[in-house]
C-alpha cells in the first residue's frame, strides 16, 4: 500500500512538473512581432519623428544643409534609374 501512495505521489509530482512549462508559454500578454513592431512599439521612427528628436537635441540640419541632403538623394536616385534601365537593356 505505501508503495502505491508513492507511486501516486511521484505520477502527481511528475505531471505538475511537466504542467507548469506548458502553462508558462500559454501566458495571454505575450507580444507578436509584425514587421518593425515588436511589443506594441514600433522601433523603426519616422522621419517626422527624427526631425523632431533632432531639433529637441539641438543637432537639426539647417535648411541649406537639408537641402543639400536632398540633392544627394536626388542624384543617387538618378543613376539607379540609369543602371536599372541599363541593367534592362542588356
């Protein structure tokens, strides 16, 4: 009879055991990740975002530095369309 008390004792001790980890994982508030947002965040800012940071930080480009920026964009937009139209010639 002690033997079979023991035995229930030690399958109760095993299923409890092997319970607790599957109860851990079914927790309800466990985040998804979709693209850039993981944990209700998103981690990717925008550009309003970064201008907004920047002038707070007092580091924001001057208009003449944005525009130069913008002029860079600009011509390295350029030659992809070049290369990419090359690229379809061939």
């Amino acid at each position: 009879m002690d033997k079979l008390a023991l035995r229930i004792s030690a399958m109760s001790l095993t299923l409890v055991l092997i319970a607790a980890p599957v109860a851990a994982f079914a927790e309800a508030g466990v985040p998804a990740r979709e693209a850039n947002i993981w944990g209700w965040h998103d981690h990717q800012p925008t550009e309003a975002q970064v201008q907004q940071n920047e002038r707070a930080a007092g580091i924001a480009p001057t208009p003449s530095e944005g525009d130069k920026d913008a002029a860079t964009v600009d011509r390295l937009y350029e030659q992809l369309l070049r290369h990419s139209r090359n690229q379809s010639t061939e």
